[in-house]
C-alpha cells in the first residue's frame, strides 16, 4: 500500500475529519521521482476543540508514527477545528514552504 494512503485512511479511521488533504509533496524536493518522502496534511476535526497547537500536532504524529519512523523525511501539519477552518482556511489553506534542497547550502 501507498505510504499516502496508509496516511490517509490512519488518520480517517482515528479522527473522523470534516476535512482531510493529505498531499505527496517530495516532487518539491531534492528526491528521486516517484518518492513518497515529504507529505503535507491538513485536517479539520472536532476532536481538536480544546487542544493547543502542539497536542493536535502530538495526536497526529502518534497515529502516523509508524510511518514517521520508517518511510517519512518529512511531515508538514495544518490542524485546525471547524469553526477555525471556516473562518480563516476554508477558501485558500496554507502553502508548504519552499524547500531549500537537501544538499543546497544558503551562503553565509
């Protein structure tokens, strides 16, 4: 199975989200074609009502840790509840920051 559909259907199974956009972003880095190494997600669940930034974060990681051990480099989270994805997401939510290339150095 696809590392983005086991993601995908953990995080289903586990928060049962209004909204769920899990996106294989490696073509966007330095990777060999076809990799499944750099995700984005963005979830919107109730089960986020009362949790800080770093809890949902934590909820998350923990469903998908599996996979965050063996297959993932990296995971970019987006965690909203509804009432916060309505009012500020819904129409555009956030882009993932462009990569700097695993090997490319910023010169000093």
């Amino acid at each position: 199975m696809l590392i983005h559909t086991r993601i995908e259907q953990k995080l289903l199974d586990a928060f049962d989200p209004v909204v769920l956009e899990v996106t294989n972003e490696s073509h966007m880095h330095n990777v060999p074609p076809g990799s499944e190494s750099h995700f984005k997600v963005v979830i919107v669940t109730p089960q986020f009502d009362g949790m800080r930034l770093l809890q949902r974060h934590r909820s998350v990681n923990a469903i998908v840790a599996e996979e965050l051990a063996q297959d993932i480099h990296a995971l970019a989270l987006h965690t909203y509840t509804p009432g916060e994805w309505y009012e500020y997401y819904a129409e555009k939510p956030p882009a993932s920051p462009k990569c700097m290339g695993g090997e490319k150095k910023v010169p000093v």
